[in-house]
C-alpha cells in the first residue's frame, strides 16, 4: 500500500510521528508531503529532529496568507503531487488548512481521503478549524476518530459506520512515547524556575489574540497570577503581546520565550503547576502528564478532558481565568485517562488502513 500524509503546521508534526514508524514497520509505503505552512525552524524543524519523523519526501513551500491563498496554494501543489504519484490514499491530520487543501485535492482527483482525528466538533463555525475539520470528514473515505463522541458525531453527520474506526488520540501516544526520553530534562530549571513553581501559559487563537480586548484580559489575569508565568510565544500572538500589558517590567511575570520544541514543551507541562491555554494539543498533553489545565475559550472540542476533571473552560474575562486558575492550582493532579488515550493508537491505524480504504461512490 503506497500512501502520502500531508502535513503543514505544528500540531500536524506531533501527530504523524508515532504513525510513520508504525505504518513502516507493517510495510506500509508511507511518505510525508510537506506544505510548508509553518516553516521557521522553531515551528517545524525541531519537531522533525525531537521527534525523529522521516524526512519530508517533498516539501511545497506554501508559506503564510490569507486563508483562501494558503489553502489555495496548498491545493494546487498537492493536486499535482497527487496526479504525479497516484497514491492508494492521502492522510491528513486535524484541522489545519494544510489539512483542508489535502483533502480537497485529493477527493477531486479521486484519490480517497483518511483523516486522522475525525469527528471532533467544536459547534463554532466562527472558528476555521471547524470549517476544516466539517468539510474534511465529509471528503473522507475513512474516519480515524480520538473520542467515542466523535463516532457520534459522525453518524448524526450521515457518515456510514462502515468509514467510522474509533482508533484512539494519536496525541496521547506521542505523549507517552516520549516520556521516559524527558525524564531527566530540567527546562524550568534552566529557566530558574522551581518544579511546580511556575504556571504555562500559551495563546494563538484567533478568537483571543484578535481582539484586543481578550487578549488583554488574558494578559492580566497572568499578570495577577500568584506563581510566575513561563509563555513560549507563537509567531502570530507575539507582536500583539506588547499592547496587551505584557511589557516592559510585566516581563518578570510573565516570562516570554520563543516556541520551544517538543520535548522541552513536554518538560514543560509536566512540571507546571497550572497551564492557561487555548491550544487544542495542550489541552490533551495536559491530561495526558496529569496538569490541571485552564482553557481560554468560548468552547472546545476536546469535552472528554473537562468531563475527567483535567480541564476547566473559561471565556476570555480577566475574572474568570484568574478564578480557574486559583482553582487548578489547588485541584487534583489525578484523573482517569479517556478511553484510547493510549500508546496503541497508530496501532490501531495501520490495521484499519490494512483493512482497506473503501473509496466514496464516484471515485477512480
Ligand atoms: C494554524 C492553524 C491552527 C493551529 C495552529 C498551530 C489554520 C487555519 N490554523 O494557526 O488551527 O492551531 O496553526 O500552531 O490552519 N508564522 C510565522 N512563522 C511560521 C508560521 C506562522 O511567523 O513558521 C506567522 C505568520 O505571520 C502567519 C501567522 O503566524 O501569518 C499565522 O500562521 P498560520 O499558519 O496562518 O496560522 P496559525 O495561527 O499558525
Ligand atoms: N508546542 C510546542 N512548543 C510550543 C508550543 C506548543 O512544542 O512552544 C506543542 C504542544 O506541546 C502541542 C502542539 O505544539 O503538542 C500544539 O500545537 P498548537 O498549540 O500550536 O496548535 P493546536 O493544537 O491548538 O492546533
């Protein structure tokens, strides 16, 4: 079976790393396209070395843009890819516009689309991510899901059961394949930060680092925090930060770094005593290394970590972040798992890639 797996930004990276090495091991002819969409070293590169993820077999050089350029740009390199190599399937991960491209692309051209973490639904059509994820899963042929809620999901949808493989958080596997590599990495330390002594904060949602008022908020609920903050910074939040109140002496509080690579962010969570975050990923890891986590939103699709006791959900009021946050950092550090949230998730791909892709009617 020859199958090309696009990624394109961050969370794409981490959630393809436990599958490569599965797939090649079942003598599956796996090869990673690359869009492009994230492409600073801190963005992209670390991941491929922290995470020892195979080199990308073409690299597409979409870079940044508006919504309809990069996920334009991102189609046309990709439908030519595609008709060049006629691949059994695509893959794609999540909800990112790479992911949207590849799966259009592909579905016109006949080539039948796996999405890997189908079915998970934030109800927010105000986000992009779900437009993405809504109209990849109507493209697919097969629907690898993290939730049981998302098999649910997916029926109401109309999609047929015969598509839907409940596999498991692909997330939770790189999580706790990577553990026993960070057991002695000291990255607060290196920071001067004790263990357990520091709250985690990361922000790049649009619905937050958009409106200034949000992001301000944010900005000073981590300036009331009663531990200091260790905030690696995304590419797009980081010019925004300076008129939110996190300036000049504020920077003792909240300590602002550039994005760190997998493996530090891993140290990271697991010795926070607290994360503040609107990342999809984090939320998972969170629970995952046992942090109580406050998430910055108006909702989110990962529920089952709220439901375990690993999350709370808060909007985006100064008030209400501070009020969580004083609740995780006494909360308890110990939650049972959401079921397959395990380290037999890809796994549990490859066997259903093996089962066959049945293609969607009309397709060559
Ligand atoms: C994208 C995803 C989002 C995901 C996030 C992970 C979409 C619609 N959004 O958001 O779902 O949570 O990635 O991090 O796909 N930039 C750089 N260097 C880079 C990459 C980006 O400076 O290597 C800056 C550019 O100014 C760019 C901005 O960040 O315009 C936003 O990048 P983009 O990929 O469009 O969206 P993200 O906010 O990263
Ligand atoms: N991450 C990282 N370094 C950072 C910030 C995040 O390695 O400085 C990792 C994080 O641990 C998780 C992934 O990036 O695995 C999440 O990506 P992001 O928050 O950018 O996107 P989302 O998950 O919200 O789509």
């Amino acid at each position: 079976m020859r199958i090309i797996i696009v990624v394109g930004a961050r969370p794409n990276f981490i959630k393809v790393a436990p599958l490569t090495s599965a797939l090649s091991s079942a003598g599956v002819h796996a090869r990673i396209a690359h869009t492009g969409q994230h492409y600073d070293a801190a963005m992209s590169d670390v991941f491929f070395t922290d995470l020892e993820i195979p080199e990308p077999a073409w690299f597409l050089g979409v870079g940044s843009g508006t919504h309809a350029v990069q996920t334009g740009m991102a189609m046309v390199k990709l439908e030519e890819l595609l008709a060049a190599e006629r691949p059994d399937a695509l893959l794609v991960v999540g909800d990112v516009n790479s992911t949207l491209a590849g799966a259009l692309a592909a579905a016109k051209i006949g080539v039948p689309v796996v999405h890997l973490e189908a079915g998970v639904r934030s109800r927010d059509m105000s986000m992009p991510e779900e437009v993405n994820r809504l109209v990849t899963d109507q493209l697919s042929s097969m629907l690898l899901t993290p939730v049981r809620l998302a098999d649910a999901n997916l029926f109401a949808e109309g999609v047929d059961a015969a598509r839907i493989h409940f596999v498991g958080n692909i997330m939770s596997e790189s999580v706790l394949r990577n553990l026993d590599r960070i057991e002695d990495r000291d990255v607060c330390g290196a920071y001067g930060l004790p263990r357990a002594g520091y709250v985690l904060a990361t922000v790049h949602r649009p619905e937050n680092t958009d409106y200034p008022q949000r992001l301000g908020a944010i900005a000073a609920a981590l300036l009331e925090s009663p531990l200091p903050v260790m905030f690696p910074v995304h590419p797009r939040t980081r010019p925004l930060l300076d008129a939110a109140g996190i300036t000049g002496t504020n920077l003792a509080r909240v300590r602002l770094v550039d994005p760190v690579g997998y493996l530090d962010m891993l140290a990271l969570q697991r010795d926070a005593a607290a994360i503040v975050t609107d990342s999809g990923g984090v939320q998972v890891e969170a629970c995952m290394v046992g942090t109580p986590c406050v998430t910055v939103r108006r909702n989110t699709e990962w529920t089952s970590t709220i439901d375990v006791g690993a999350n709370r959900l808060v909007p985006a009021v100064a008030g209400a972040i501070a009020d969580a946050l004083a609740g995780a950092l006494v909360g308890s550090r110990t939650w049972s798992m959401p079921e397959r949230w395990d380290d037999r998730v890809s796994a549990r791909v490859t066997e259903a890639l093996l089962g066959g892709v049945i293609p969607l009617v009309g397709c060559a």
